[in-house]
C-alpha cells in the first residue's frame, strides 16, 4: 500500500508524527507492507515552525519539500505532477490550507483521500479552517473523526460511508510525548517560571490577527492581569503588533507580558502542563490543555472542541476584554472526563482500518 502524506504546518506535524510512528510499527509486524512518503508543502517554513518538529518527534524526511508557503492554487499545482499515479492514497490532516490543496490534488489525480480529523465544525464561514475542512470531507474516500460529534456532523451533511470515529491522534501524541518533554525541555528554567506561576497565552488565527480591535481587545484585558504570561508568538502575530503602534505600546505597557519566539512541541508541551490558566485562539491547544487537566479560555466566538465546554474544562469568551478579564477572575470548575478521545489508539485504529479496506 503506498500512501502520500501531505503535510505543511506545525499541527500536522504533531499529528503524522503519531501516524508515521505507527505505520512504522506496523511494518515491523505486518504481511501488509505500507510504504509512507511525505510531501512538505512549506506552508510553515522556519525552524521554530517546521524543521525542530522533525528532528524532535521522528518524523521521516519529506520526499518533496515545494517552499510554497500559504498559496492553496500554488500548493495544488505543485502537487499534482508529483503524486499523479504514484500513491493508492493521499493523506491529510486536519483543516489548513495544505489540507485542501492536497485534497484538491488527490481529486484531480482520482486517488482515494484519508483525512484524518474530519468532521469537525464551528459552523463559522468566516474561518478559513471551516471552509477548508468543509470541502476536503466532501472529497474524502475515508474519514477518521476524533469525536461522536465530528461523525454526527459528517451525517447532517449527508457523509456516512467511510466514516469511522478513532480517537484523537493528538492523545496519542500527548501521552507519547509527555515523557519526553518532562526528561528533555528546559523551557521553566531557561523562562525562570515556576509550575502553576504563570498563565499561557497563544494568539495566531487570522481572524484575530487580521483585526487590530479584536488583537488589541485581547492585549487590553492581559494589561489588567497580575500573573506573568508566556506568548510564544506566531511569526503573523508578532508582524502585526510590530506594524501598529497601538498594538506595540499596549505589549509595553505590560511589563508581566513576556514574549517567546515560537517554541517546539516539547517546550509547548511542558509549557501547558504547568501553567495555571491558557488562554488561546488555536483549536489544537483547547484540547492539549484538557489532556494536562489545564483550564483553558477560549479567546474565540466558538469551538470544534463542544466537549471541553460541556465537560467544564474551556469557556468561550471571544475576544471582548471584560469578558476574558471575568472568566479569568471566575474559573469554571471542571466536571467531567472526556471519553471520547480514545485512550491513545487512534494511529493504531487509522491504519487498522486500513488494512482491513486493502482486503
């Protein structure tokens, strides 16, 4: 079974490092050989963003490295020649631009597509990522949802076959890789924090960064916090604080504010487990601070992730200051365990799956 794996921003890499792993595994154990090959479309290109992720987590060394950045018709393009009759399938993940494009790419070459954390909704169109997972389920040939909401959603929409709820891969990523974090990240000392002395803030959706009032709204309400806050700050982000002179006096005026360049999966991982509060506009760090049992403030309208609302462990607040600054002074108190991310077997059940459809 030979399968192209598409590739091109830093969750994905967290995520097929996981897969790639497990393929591997497989291998060893297996009559059904499954040869991987990795296309990096370049989307996220510098050190912090791309390369640490394979040398830190195993991940094989792409096949294709394009250097497109963020251009979905340049990435489609450059694809096609490379993949046309050279795979059974095309594999994506989650809901970025490298995701559609290879999901565009598959179509046009006829291969099968596997989108592994399909289904998921926000049902806001004002998102790239919606509308970018929305058009690549359409295309898949097999689904892999992380949640019973993700295959529900798939079922209104009227997709039912190849469905098939797994787990969540970025589980099984967090529970292989909290070890290693714990035994080989120095971020606590080199930053000179203490566990639960500091909140963690991450801040990178276009639709937050693209809108100096929503940015400036969500620095206003850090300016009245009294803990130190770490914000590692995506490379978009910090462009657009450095290009306004308003969003540049308000990270001056808060000298507990203490930028980071972006930090490995390690770090990141490490960083979360001993924070006292996150505080986010990302989808995948919602769910990585259930998995430390780290309360999370969602600083966005919405969420993919309705478990961590409805279990106590996210608030929804957007990106309106005095809301931020409430749910920050009055934490929710968490309820429940969420059960439907699996127990670390979703790789294992991806390509279980799989084998099982070579038959």
């Amino acid at each position: 079974m030979r399968i192209i794996t598409i590739i091109g921003a830093r969750p994905q890499f967290v995520k097929a490092a996981i897969v790639s792993r497990y393929i591997r595994l497989h291998n060893d154990n297996s009559s059904i050989h499954i040869e991987e090959k990795i296309l990096h479309t370049g989307q996220h290109y510098d050190y912090n963003m791309s390369q640490v992720f394979f040398e830190q987590m195993g991940i094989p060394t792409p096949t294709w490295h394009l250097g497109c950045t963020n251009d979905i018709a340049c990435m489609r393009d450059a694809i096609i020649p490379l993949i046309d009759g050279q795979a059974d399938y095309i594999m994506v993940y989650g809901d970025t631009n490298s995701t559609l494009a290879g999901a565009l790419a598959a179509e046009a070459c006829n291969i099968p597509l596997i989108h592994i954390e399909a289904g998921l909704r926000s049902y806001n169109m004002e998102m790239a990522e919606e509308y970018n997972r929305i058009e690549t389920d359409k295309r898949a040939a097999l689904l892999f949802c992380p949640t019973y909401t993700a295959v529900e959603n798939l079922r209104k929409e009227g997709i039912t076959q190849g469905v098939y709820h797994v787990g969540d891969v970025m589980y099984d990523a967090t529970l292989y890789f909290a070890q290693q974090a714990d035994n080989r990240s120095t971020i606590l000392h080199q930053l000179n924090i203490s566990p639960k002395q500091y909140y963690l803030a991450t801040i990178h959706r276009a639709q937050t960064t693209d809108n100096i009032n929503r940015l400036s709204n969500i620095l206003s309400a850090f300016l009245q916090v009294q803990m130190p806050i770490i914000l590692p700050l995506h490379p978009r982000t910090r462009k657009v604080i450095e290009q306004s002179d308003t969003l540049t006096r308000l990270v001056q005026d808060t000298p507990h504010l203490h930028i980071i360049d972006s930090v490995s999966y390690l770090d990141m991982l490490l960083l979360e487990k001993h924070a006292a509060l996150i505080l986010t506009d990302s989808g995948g760090v919602q769910k990585e601070a259930y998995f430390h049992h780290t309360p999370c403030i969602t600083m966005r309208d919405e969420t993919e992730w309705i478990e961590t609302i409805s279990a106590g462990w996210n608030t929804i607040v957007g990106t309106d200051t005095v809301r931020i600054l409430h749910a920050i002074q009055h934490p929710k108190q968490p309820q429940n365990e969420i059960t439907e991310y699996g127990c670390g077997k979703a790789a294992a059940n991806i390509i279980q799956i799989l084998c099982q459809n070579e038959y």
